[in-house]
C-alpha cells in the first residue's frame, strides 16, 4: 500500500500504529518520545516503506500540535509575568540571533558561497525548535525552571523575528520583485492582528465562556477552546505572523481566567496527539539520499552548527550573568535549530537566493540537530559535574484515600505533616521531586509522586474528596497556580497555604485562602523571643513583647488588606533618629569669641556644601 492509495481512515491507522508501536519502544531503550516520533516517520514516510509518499499531507494538521502547546503554555503565563520576561525576550533573544546568526554564516561565506546565501542560511539555522525544547522540558519536569524561562524567553522572540527574516528574503531576491502590498501595510496589519488578539483575550473571552459554563454543557466548553485556539491561530497567520504566535497570545490573555484549568483539561488531549503528528511528519521530511550524497559534508555542518550555537548562546547567558549550570541547560537546549527553518529555505529557493541543493542540505542538518537535541540535553550532567542517579517513578494514587491532601514535602511540609499524623489523620503526601520522595519512602513515610499544579494530579490524589488542602510547597508561583485550582475546582475544600512574605500573604487573603502564614514568621517570633531572654529579660516580660509584636502584625495586616500594603507604618517599633539636644538649659547666653562665631550666632552664615 502507498501514500496514492491510501484513505485518510487508513492514514490514520498507520499513524496512530506506528506511534504506539515506535514511542514505548524508545522510551523503554531510553531514547525519549521524541526519538521515537522521528524514527517512526521516517520507517513510514517516503524513504523507507513509502506508505505516505509527501509529508505535506499531515504537516498542516501536525503544526497544530505546536499550536495547541503554546496555547497551554500561554496559558501558564499571566500578562504581568510576561512583561517580566521583556528583558529575557529582548536582550537574550535579540543577542541569540544577531551573534548564532552571524557565526553560522561566517561557515558557507568560508567555503565561497554567496553572500545573501550565507546570511539566509545563518539566520534559517539560528532559528530553535519551540515543539523540540518544550517537549523536552515538559518530560523533565522544567517547564517552570529558570532555564525553561529563559530558553521559551528566545523563543518568543525567535517566533516574532521570522516576519523580518522573510521580508529579508524578498528583499535579497535577484528576481523582479512580484506587486504586493507596502511595507507600511504589513506592518500595520500585523500591530492590528495583534491588537485584535489582545482586545478579545481582555474583554470579550470570559464573558463567552461565562455564558456558556451557564448552559453546563461540557462539550460546548471543549467546541469554545478549540475555536478560541484556531481563531486567534488563524488571525494571526493572515497577518503574516505564526499560527503558535496567535495561540499563545490567547492563551496569555485567559490566564487570569476563573475557566483556564478546564479549559486546559479540554485542550490537553487534543495538544498531545497533534504534537506526535508533527514529529512523526518532521521524521518523513528527512531526505535520507540528500544524507547518503553528502554525508561527511552533512556530519561535519551539524557538529559545526552545534558547538557554534551551543558555545554562542553559554558566552551570551553568562554575559547577562546567569550561573554556570542554568547557563549550559540553556545552550544544550537551543543547540539545534527548527521547523521555522524549513519555511526560510522554501522561501530562500523560490526567491532564488539558495540553490535548491543547498537548501536540501540546510534541511537536513535542521532535521538532524532536533533528533540529536534530547540526546544532547543529557550530557546536563556530565557538563555541570552533577551526576546523580537519575529516579523514574510512576504516579500511581490508587491507594490515596487521606482526608487532607498536604502538596510539597519539603522542610516545612515535613513538620507540619507529624502534627497530623501524631494525632492520627488520614494525609495523602504528594511531591514532585522524585528523590524527595524515594529519601521519604526510605524513612517509613508513603509520599506519591506527582505535580501539584495540575488538575487531572490533584484530582487523582483526592482533591474533590479531602476536607482540607495544605498548600507547603516553597515556590511562590506555584503556591498561587495551585491556590487558583483547588478554589476553581474544588470549591468547598478548605485551602491552608505557606506564603512567601508578606506581600504574597496579602494576595493569597485576597483569593479567599482560609489560612496562610509567612514562612518565616513563627521561626523569627520564636528567635526574637530567645534573643531577649539571652539578654536577661525574664520570661514573662519577652512573653508580653512578642503578644505585642503580634497584635500589631495583626493589626498592620487588616489595615494593608483595607488600605494597600504602606498602611499600618505607625504600628511598627523602630528606633527613631535622636535630635541632639542640651540636657540642661545653659544659665547665660553665648558670646562670640571671633567673627566667624559672630556670624554663626547671629544666623548670617549660609549654608554651602
């Protein structure tokens, strides 16, 4: 059978088949999903058994997988913590392109190529793989890690710069330029999509699905998040931006929604799926013959572009001053380039600045370094002279049944874990640190594994049974995401949370939390009152000061909560600035002994430093 004669029923048979079969597989020999998405499109794609002779025919359907990841991604990203991430989006992914992209064309200038050819080649390789990098942080766990941050922070920008690279490519076209519409106007319909984008995410999105939530239909919900993810995906590749852009726009601007986590559990599957299918067309798309002609020529570029953009992107992290380990985690991860890599060489050929052989070999090397990129993201360890075991353990909550769900098993979750088990309750212990918990298994205590800031976790822990959540984990945002689900989904449970500080104290009251307390609170009470006692103060005297302290803690934070967080100043004791003055009123006046003092006296010397 072959591609020609196949139906889209038994297309998709042999696409689901071969991931089922290629995915455990890789991952039972370690390789990772990924690997075994690439080896399956290449078995089934032209090169090998030829069931699907042009990739094309799934690569519009699996870019939605891309789509629908960076709308969950967005989705996990308030408007507020995006315009955080300004300085990482501008600085190291303006750096990134401008320095990758000026090493990678210094190689084909080097071996007499053309000058726009090696700066389109340059700026085509210096492009990263969204779906490759995600995918990977997702499967570690790092999504939320600093270099998870700082890694999606250039390809943010990377995502927005393609619009400039293309008009580049038009631009250094030896061809009559075709009539098309001014500069002027693309832009200006590109600011307009985006505005779009935004207006609709800000006003009209929650009160379409606060509409619709009334009608408690559950699949009307599912029809609006999918038409919210391919409208806003659609807008944008009209104008000329990524459909990923579009999406994760929109999923920026429902993350202050009261109907984001169902709107994630509906997506998800959905986002899961596609993402197979466009590792699976990337896997077809590679031309093994273009490999077998010029293999030496192929594997000495890709070692090239590797060490180039991995090297380049360690110098630029640590000129921004990030430490060494978040710094070679970040270079392992963008050491390959992307999907928007092939759309610059369709581009480059047709415009006639690439030689389409060129273009064949710069396609391959794309593909290529995202295979090799999960491998490459292993060597974390060995670089960062961190090597420890690695722990893989399967969420299993079959036997959690505890009536408090306590999330995060660290310092503080431990202590405060021993004051319910001493008086015999029931606690369901998650964590997502593996050796956490296989160090707490080992010391008698049953804690499972799994991510607290997802619902379908939380959900299989117990959450809509237990009668109360412990909030003890020691991330702040990761305190308030799961504050925001357990309030959304499990409404009546009760939420007691360890905040951060004070500030984080003041917004957890806010959402309605039923107990916080600042972490370090109790511990600084505590000191403070053995630090009198140390200085020969009697018990019952540093007893009544820290009652004190804590009526005015008290006090100070119901008029913040009011007021805004500068109220409540004069409740704190400080130690004022004495004002010197004469303990006895001197009995005569003074006398000047010289004209300068005569001066000073009389008040006519001005003051001139």
């Amino acid at each position: 059978m072959h591609g020609d004669g196949f139906g889209q029923f038994e297309q998709v048979l042999v696409l689901l088949g071969a991931a089922v079969i290629a995915v455990p597989l890789a991952k039972r020999a370690r390789l990772g999903s990924i690997v075994g998405y690439l080896l399956a499109g290449i078995v089934i794609g032209p090169q090998a058994l030829g069931l699907f002779h042009d990739p094309g025919t799934i690569s519009h359907l699996a870019e939605l997988g891309i789509v629908f990841f960076l709308f969950l991604i967005g989705l996990e990203m308030k408007p507020s913590r995006l315009w955080q991430m300004r300085g990482d989006i501008l600085g190291l992914g303006g750096a990134q392109m401008l320095v990758t992209s000026a090493a990678l064309m210094c190689v084909p200038l080097a071996f007499g190529r053309p000058f726009e050819a090696s700066l389109v080649a340059g700026l085509g390789l210096a492009l990263s793989s969204t779906a490759i990098l995600m995918q990977i942080l997702e499967e570690r766990g790092e999504v939320r890690s600093p270099q998870g941050r700082r890694a999606f922070a250039v390809a943010i920008f990377q995502d927005v710069v393609i619009v400039p690279i293309l008009a580049l490519v038009a631009f250094l076209s030896p061809r009559p330029a075709a009539a098309g519409e001014p500069f002027w106007l693309s832009a200006l319909t590109i600011v307009g999509a985006i505005a779009a984008v935004v207006l609709i995410g800000r006003y009209l999105l929650n009160p379409m699905f606060r509409a619709l939530a009334r009608s408690g239909a559950r699949e009307i919900m599912t029809a609006a998040a999918l038409l919210v993810v391919l409208g806003s995906a659609t807008l944008m590749m009209l104008a000329g931006l990524s459909m990923a852009m579009g999406a994760f726009l929109a999923g920026v601007f429902l993350a202050e929604s009261n109907f984001r986590h169902q709107i994630e559990a509906d997506v998800e599957p959905f986002r899961g799926i596609l993402m197979g299918l466009f590792f699976l067309s990337v896997g077809m798309a590679l031309d093994l013959s273009v490999i077998a002609e010029a293999y030496w020529r192929i594997l000495a570029a890709l070692t090239m572009l590797v060490l180039l953009k991995a090297s380049t992107m360690y110098a630029i992290m640590r000129l921004f001053r990030h430490d060494r380990e978040e710094s070679v985690k970040v270079a392992l991860l963008m050491a390959q380039s992307g999907e928007l890599g092939f759309v610059v060489y369709a581009a480059a050929v047709s415009a006639g600045v690439i030689k389409p052989d060129h273009a064949s070999i710069l396609v391959a090397m794309v593909v290529l370094s995202m295979a090799l990129n999960p491998f490459l993201y292993r060597l974390v360890p060995l670089l960062t002279r961190r090597r420890r075991e690695e722990v893989r353990i399967v969420e299993d909550y079959s036997d959690a049944r505890g009536s408090v769900l306590v999330i995060g098993f660290g310092r503080f979750g431990q202590v405060a874990s021993q004051c319910l088990l001493t008086n015999g309750y029931d606690v369901t212990i998650i964590d997502n640190d593996a050796e956490m918990v296989q160090s707490a298994g080992r010391f008698g205590f049953k804690v499972f594994y799994g991510d607290g800031t997802r619902l379908d976790v939380l959900r299989a822990a117990g959450g809509d049974r237990v009668r109360l959540v412990a909030v003890c984990v020691d991330d702040r945002d990761d305190a308030d995401r799961i504050v925001d689900i357990v309030r959304a989904a499990f409404p009546v449970c009760r939420v007691y949370v360890r905040a951060y500080d004070r500030g984080h104290s003041l917004e957890l009251l806010a959402k309605g939390v039923d107990f916080e307390i600042r972490e370090t609170y109790e511990s600084a009470i505590t000191f403070g009152r053995a630090l009198l006692i140390g200085l020969g103060a009697a018990e019952i005297v540093a007893d009544e000061v820290v009652a004190d302290v804590r009526r005015r803690d008290a006090e100070r934070l119901v008029l913040q909560q009011a007021q805004g967080f500068n109220a409540g100043a004069h409740l704190l004791h400080y130690r004022r600035t004495p004002v010197p003055e004469p303990l006895v009123q001197p009995g005569k006046a003074g006398r000047a002994l010289n004209p300068e003092a005569e001066d000073a006296l009389t008040g006519e010397t001005e003051y001139s430093g």
